[in-house]
C-alpha cells in the first residue's frame, strides 16, 4: 500500500488554527441561540424560566439549580458577580453564606436600601464545579442572559463585585486597582466596580475603599448616606 505522505510541519499550526476558528464559530453560535431565547423574553419571569431550562454549556450537567436573581431592582442598583457557590446552587438565590450577609450589610447597613429592592445576580447562572473559574466558553455562552437582565431590569447603576466581573462587565481585561474608585459608563449604563464581598472577608481592611465605592453608586442613585454613616 502506497504511504500516505507525512504531515508538512507548516500543516500543523494551520490545521490548529482552522480548528480554533471552527470551535469559536460553533461557540457564537451557541451564544447567538441563546441571545435569541433570551431575546424573546419579554419579562423576568419569561427569562427566569428560560434560564431553568437553559442546556447551552456543561454546567447544566453539574448544577443542582440555575441561580437567576435575588430582589426586584426598584431601587436602581444592580449588583452582579461571577458565578453562584456551593450554597447558591443549593438555594437557588445568589451571594448567601457570610459572604452574602456582607453584601446585605453594604446595602442595608451602608445605602440604607432594603436586600429585596435591589438586583443581586451572576455573570454565569450555574455553579462551575468545585467553585473553579468560569472558562471564557461559559462566559460566552451565558453573557445574553445577563445582558437580557440588565435590559429588563435597566439598573441605574450596575455595581460587578470583583475582578471577574468587572472586567466581564466592562470588557477589558484589567487589576481591580485601575477598574474600582470611578464611575464608568459603558453603553449608556452607568458602572462602580467594587470588591467582592468574599475579598472583603479576607481582608477587612479593604472595607473603607468599599465603601468608597458604594457611595460613588449612591451619587449616581441620588442617595445620601444613612444617619451615622458619612465616612
Ligand atoms: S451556565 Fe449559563 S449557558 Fe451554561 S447551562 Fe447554565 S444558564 Fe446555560
């Protein structure tokens, strides 16, 4: 039998390169699906149900729940993570445990707002296992359920808690240092990137420029800081 002819080497890198185009073809056109469906959300029950039954990544297969949102963002502010816990995925409501009572005692305690008045949700809607980072595939995938979020909710702030987040959000890829401490506006939104609450567990001293930023957001709210609570 004739033998077939070697591989050339300068194959390789193009074969490598057309297999990365059609892994990345394939994966917009998974998030295209999903942007459609979430497009034909007309409201935040429509998409919470969509997201439940959403098999668009991996996660699903893991998940014991899909974690959508905590309040009903009456009062303007939007507060997004990156991804639920252990105890999110088990109660199906984000940022719960010690690092959820934090966040609740930025918004009561700090802005004087009441937990179920604001949004509260995640970049992803499922649970990475064993709490990893979310790959760029899943963020891909899972980004038009967010954005269909934020069109329904139309925050006038959006608060990303992290790193993760707030890059997701802002679309760059930059330290926390150079993201938080300013109000940002991307498309029309207005945006304060702070610490997540987790971030402040570990290291308390970072709760002043926390604060900070939360009352940068509450300018943009027009809220003024509770009694007792200037500094
Ligand atoms: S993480 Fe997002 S895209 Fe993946 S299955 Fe869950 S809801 Fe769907």
């Amino acid at each position: 039998m004739p033998r077939k002819p070697a591989k050339k080497t300068e194959d390789v890198p193009a074969a490598a390169s057309s297999g990365r185009a059609a892994r990345r073809a394939e994966l917009e056109a998974v998030a295209d699906d999903v942007r459609a469906r979430a497009a034909a959300c007309s409201d935040l029950d429509a998409l919470r149900a969509a997201v439940a039954g959403c098999t668009a990544c991996s996660l699903c297969e893991t998940r014991t729940q899909t974690v959508f949102v905590d309040g009903d963002g009456s009062s303007g502010v939007m507060f997004v993570g990156e991804a639920p816990g252990y105890n999110e995925d088990v109660q199906g409501v984000p940022f719960v445990g010690r690092a959820g009572q934090l966040l609740t005692d930025i918004i009561t305690k700090g802005m004087g707002l009441a937990r179920e008045h604001v949004a509260i949700c995640n970049v992803l809607k499922c649970r990475p296992p064993e709490n990893r980072d979310p790959t760029p595939a899943e963020k891909t995938t899972c980004t038009p359920w967010l954005d269909r979020q934020i069109e329904l909710y139309d925050p006038r702030v959006i608060v990303p808690l992290g790193r993760h987040a707030a890059c997701h959000v802002l679309r760059v890829d930059a330290p926390m240092g150079r993201l938080r401490g300013q109000v940002h506006e991307l498309g029309g939104r207005k945006i304060v990137a702070t610490y997540h609450p987790a971030y402040l567990l570990r290291s308390p001293g970072q709760k002043k420029e926390c604060w900070k930023d939360i009352q940068l957001a509450m300018e943009v709210l027009g809220l003024e800081p509770p009694r007792g609570r200037s500094s």
